[in-house]
C-alpha cells in the first residue's frame, strides 16, 4: 500500500510539473502575440495558462485572468472579458482600472446599474494627479450610466433598419457611398469571400476586404461582390471614403508581419474607367510608431480628416487633420482639440455633403460602446437612440443632401461583430442639383461652380464624374450660380428659395460654350428661303444675348450655313442675309455691335459629326465630314437628316480680351472675385462671382 501511495503522488507531482511548465510556456506565448498586436491568439495562449494555474496560487491566477480580460476587451468580446475580469476580482488582483474596465463593459452589454457601480469604485479609488485621464472618463461613464435609460426612452427623429442584404456571418462596417449618383456602396468585410487563407491573430478572423453592392435603375441592391482589382490584398483593407469627384479613393491599409506590431497607415488608390489601382501609402508624419486610419475628405476637398494615436492628442485615439496638396501629398497635420477629442477614444469622422461633421466616441457621454455625435456650431451633440446603441455605432454615410444612408453597429451580437444598417431622419432639406457640360457636347467633370447667395454664402463647387453637383439650399436667399471650366465661357443661373413643407430638390443646368470650336446654337428658324427669323427663335436668341452678357470681355463671329442645295452663290448670299438678321437681333438687345462679326459661309463649311451627334444618328460616326459626295451615299432619309444638321447657326469665339485694355494698351482694372486668382480657371472666371 505504501509503495502505492508513493506511486500515486510521484505521478501526481510529475503532473503538477507538466501542468506548471505548460502555464509558463502559453504565457511566453501569449506575451509574444500580445507585443504583435494579435490579441485573439494571445488571449488563447493566456486563457491556457489561467486554466493550468493552480486555485491555491491566487495572485498569479488573477494576474493571468487580467491579461485574459484585457485581450478580451480589446477585440470586443464583452462577454468574455466581463467574465475575465471578474476571476480578476475573484482573485483579489482588481485595481482602479479593473472597475473603470468593468464600468464600460457593462455599458456595452446594457446593464447600466451595473455600470455605474463599477464606475463609482473607480471614481473613489482613482488618483487625480496620475489618473487624470481615466478620472474625467470615469466620471462621463457614471454620468451616462445614470441616464443612459431616460436617452434610450426619449428616442429621436431616427429610424433604422438592419440590412441584411449586405451582411453575413463576419463583420461588415464602414459603409461608403460611391458613384456619380450613389449606387455604389463600398464597405469592409472579414467574410470568407475575402482574399488569402490564413486568419487574423487580431480578431480571429480573416483579413478585411472591401465589398461593393451596386444599386440598378429600379433601385434594388445587388448582391455585395468582391472588387476585381488590386485593390484588395491578403492584408487588412478597410473604411475607406471618395474624394469629391470620386476619381480617388482613401483606405485604411495594416500590413502583416509576424514580427513587429501592426501600424495602421492611409493609402490612396486612383480610378481609371471602372478599375481602382492599388493602393499607395499616404505620407502623413514621419512618425512610424503611431497610427494613421479611418480616412474623410472634406465636402470642398480641401481637408483629409483620420484617426491617430500619434504624441500630442488628448488620450487615446484622437481625430486630427491635414490639408490635401492633390491626391497624393498632405501638408501639416493639426489635432481638432475639445471639444470633439477626449481623453478617449474618438474614431470614424465622417461629412454629410452639407458640410455637417459626425465622429465616433467613447470618451463623451452615451449610451455604451461607441456613440454617434454630429459637431456643429461650436457644440458636440449625441445622436440619441436608436441611432446610438449600447454596442458600437460608427461610420455613417450620406445618401445624397438628406439625412439619410447606412452606418454600422455590433449591437445585439454576441460575438461582437459589426453589422450594416440604414438610417433616416424626416428633416426637410431643400437642394439644389446642377449639371456642367459642354453645350453641344458632354459632361465636364473638370467644371467648378461658384454659389453666392444674399445670406452670405459664398462657395466654390467641384463637380463630380459626369459634370453634377449638389448643394443644400436655404428658404429665403436668393441664389447666383456661375458654372466655369477652363476653355469655356461662363454660364449664370439665378434661384430664389420658397419655404416648403417637404424635402425638394431644385434641377439647373450649367451648358457652357467652348471657346476654341464652333457652338451650335439650336432652335434658331428663318422663314423658308429667306432670311426672316422666326417667332419661336426667341427663346434660343434671348438665352445668346445672356450668354453674352454673362461674358462681356468676348467677341464672336456668327455663323450661318446652308446645305448644298443651290448655286454657291446664292447659298452665300443667303447665309450672309441670315447671320446678319441674327447680328441686328443682338444689337437690338443691348450688345455692343464691335463684339460681332456675321459671316455667311454658305454650304462652304460642312458639318462635322462629334460625338453626341453620333449617339442620335446610328449611320454617322465621330470625325464624320458631312459633304456632298459623303451624303449622296446615303439613302433618301438620311441625305435630308444631314441636310438638317448642315442647316445650321453658330458662333466662335474670336476674342476673350474685348474691354480690358484702354486705347493705349494699359489694362483697365476690372472687379475681382473673393477667390484668390489660383482658383480662376480662365479670364472669364474673374468676373459676376460677388454678385451681392
């Protein structure tokens, strides 16, 4: 019996001692992912070591269900890590921290009496003088445990609605809007769709990818796809956002290495047609131990707004800014200071197209998790329930001027994982959308808008991909819109603003001429083989002499052109007569006759086709010249098509320096407009833009 006995404790001690280094080698292990940044893998390795940590050994048991806790909490596995901290006070190991930690995951899991319990026992054992930081956070937490049932029933103008269209078993988050008419949606996704194989020691699952959902002309979303380019790698790609015109888009990119923590950096990506290139790294610091994520552009495209860690913010993850210098250069970076950063965490800025700025925080009062908050007017505002959750509510985007679009929250997931829900507020919003474009051609997507209203608004516009623009309007002003674009004449529109009831949108069109090719002018009828102009030539000859005035320092020549029907000299001579009656027209109506010239040329210059043109004649191609012979080749219909489009009126532009010089040569001093002279695209542009 005794050699038994010796037996069973010899097997029993040699156990201890594989159980014993077994804790050891998964808290090396753990330690080692934990300097990486990895934390699902360190939490593993450490839970290992808690479970092989003998009951008897108390200190050393809590200490190991800390590490546990905090990797848990971390990668928002709330449930867990509440469970962690717990055996952390179980074990008699707690300290200021353990509470205030245990303060927010109880927020997190809407159990706000809870909460503010812990949140007291930090407030009571925290020191002001080191603690500073987690003090003023604590004391938000307590107030918003105290509250945070009367947020939640209050409510707000919000209605949400989960989508599952765009949602799978992994996370999505970071929804962004893309396309000329927002029927692209762009998000981030770690579904098993996503690129490489191996998963993240992160989050447990694989690396993010951006998935794009395409809306079709009835409105319907399309089933989220992956994005054939380089965009995307084996490496985490996410929250990334579109410059004004869409042509460059800003993403977060965390490179893998098995070695060295994970930083992660902006990168930008360029389109060409339908294609996104691959990303390149934004320089923004030369600081290489901070990160750089969660990119936004400014509506005027002047600013990038992100997140950062980096030495000089106010604790945490800090939201700052730099100026953009194209799209692949910044200038210096500036931190928003309060009241929008905390001693927490502020993450995901985000712009409606009006110019109002959201963010996400866990440093300002809520209702647990992240919380929405619009900045505006000097004041941080909390979006309220249901907008705000218990869980994370972060990167909204906006579906046009209205308050409405998608963001995404973990709320009601166990596992923690983001989800893509849409959002809409029943404000009323008056917009106004204008197209730029060549007047005779297509979009110009190089075209800016100047808007001066008799508020004392007074904006620069960029367009988008095909040449629209949208801006919130006030009821009440009265509005000007000046539509520029080098190598074109300018274009004016005027808007007068009526209150209204419900949300309207207001359509202007912007046709601007060119200056170096001949501009048709439509809807101009003479009497049949005469040179008589036509009552309903009215509207189109009105909307020349405005065009004129709108450009008072050009000088044209006005064009008639026959078919080939007749002798050339007749057809000369008519020309002539015509070009002339549409001279006499324009000097009745106030332009000064030196600034016109009438030319009658007759069936001498043909038409040629462009591109447009093309479009509505299926038998002509672009370049096409249309003569005599290359018409007698066509049937009998489209010979006297043709002969339509050689029938013709136009102008050119001869001068655009009429009125600047004296009769010595000296420049006469002509107003200038409150933009700075490297924002005029060409000499028209410096004239009507301070209108009031």
């Amino acid at each position: 019996m005794r050699k038994y006995l010796i037996f069973i404790w010899s097997a029993f001690s040699a156990l201890l001692l594989v159980s014993c280094g077994g804790a050891d080698q998964a808290m090396k292990k753990g330690d080692k992912f934990y300097a990486v940044g990895e934390y699902f893998d360190a939490a593993t390795q450490y839970r290992k070591a808690y479970t092989h940590t003998s009951n008897k050994e108390r200190k050393q048991k809590g200490q190991r269900a800390m590490k546990v806790a905090d990797c848990y909490r971390r990668i928002h596995f709330t449930t867990k890590a509440i469970t962690a901290y717990q055996n952390v006070v179980r074990y008699k190991q707690a300290d200021s921290l353990t509470h205030f930690y245990l303060g927010q995951l109880h927020m997190r899991n809407g159990n706000y009496k809870e909460a503010g319990k812990h949140f007291q026992m930090a407030i009571d054992s925290l020191q002001p003088t080191e603690d500073k930081n987690h003090l003023i956070l604590a004391k938000n937490g307590l107030k918003a445990a105290r509250q945070a049932s009367d947020w939640k029933k209050a409510g707000s103008a919000y209605t949400i609605k989960r989508m599952d269209l765009f949602n799978s078993r992994r996370a999505e988050y970071s929804p962004m809007l893309g396309g000329d008419e927002d029927n692209q949606l762009y998000f981030t996704s770690t579904r098993n769709q996503a690129q490489g194989d191996e998963y993240s020691g992160i989050t447990g699952a694989k690396n993010a990818d951006i998935f794009l959902s395409q809306k079709d002309d009835k409105g319907k979303w399309s089933k989220p796809q992956t994005i054939d380019s380089e965009l995307n790698s084996t490496m985490d790609e996410g929250a990334c956002c579109f410059s004004p015109d869409g042509r460059s888009m800003y993403l977060t990119l965390c490179k893998t290495d098995p070695n060295y923590p994970r930083y992660a950096t902006i990168a930008v990506s360029s389109r060409s047609d339908a294609s996104w290139s691959k990303p390149t790294e934004l320089s923004i610091s030369k600081d290489t131990l901070s990160s750089f994520a969660h990119p936004a552009v400014s509506p005027d495209g002047e600013w990038l707004y992100f997140v950062s860690d980096m030495p000089g913010g106010l604790g945490g993850f800090d939201i700052w800014r730099c100026r953009l210098i194209g799209s692949n250069e910044t200038g210096s970076v500036e931190n928003l200071g309060e009241p929008v950063n905390t001693p927490g965490d502020e993450m995901f800025p985000a712009f409606r197209p009006n110019g109002d700025f959201y963010f996400s925080s866990d440093g300002h009062p809520g209702l647990g998790g992240l919380d929405i908050f619009i900045y505006k007017d000097g004041k941080v505002e909390n979006l309220g329930f249901p907008m705000n959750s218990q869980g994370d509510d972060f990167g909204m985007t906006f579906e046009g001027m209205r308050n409405v679009g998608y963001f995404c929250s973990n709320r009601g997931d166990t596992r923690g994982y983001d989800h893509i829900y849409s959002f809409f507020n029943p404000e009323i919003v008056q917009t106004v959308k204008g197209w730029v474009y060549e007047q005779d051609g297509y979009e110009l997507p190089a075209a800016q808008v100047y808007m001066v209203g008799n508020d004392g608004t007074n904006l620069k516009l960029s367009v988008r991909g095909d040449g629209s623009f949208t801006q919130e309007i006030k009821p009440g002003v009265d509005y000007v819109f000046l539509g520029t674009c080098k190598g074109f004449l300018n274009h004016q529109e005027q808007l007068c603003v009526e209150p209204v009831t419900a949300s309207e949108e207001y359509v202007l069109q912007f046709p601007l001429a060119n200056i170096s090719a001949p501009v048709l002018i439509e809807n101009i009828f003479y009497d049949f083989d005469k040179a008589t102009l036509r009552p309903e030539s009215t509207a189109a000859l009105d909307e020349l002499v405005r065009l004129l005035n709108e450009n008072p320092n050009i000088t044209i020549e006005l064009s008639a052109h026959t078919d080939y029907k007749g002798s050339d000299e007749y057809n000369e001579g008519l020309s002539q007569r015509r070009a002339e009656s549409v001279v006499n027209y324009l000097i009745d109506h106030g332009i000064a006759s030196d600034r016109l010239t009438p030319k009658g040329y007759g069936e001498g210059k043909p038409k040629t086709i462009k591109r447009k043109v093309a479009e509505r004649y299926p038998f002509l191609k672009e370049g096409d010249v249309l003569t005599e012979a290359f018409i007698n080749n066509l049937s009998e219909e489209q010979q006297e098509q043709c002969n339509q489009l050689n029938r013709r009126t136009e102008f050119i532009v001869l001068r655009t320096t009429y009125g600047l010089f004296d009769k010595a040569g000296r420049l006469i001093q002509s107003p200038q407009p409150k933009e700075s002279s490297k924002d005029s695209d060409n000499d028209q542009n410096t004239n009507n833009i301070d209108l009031f």
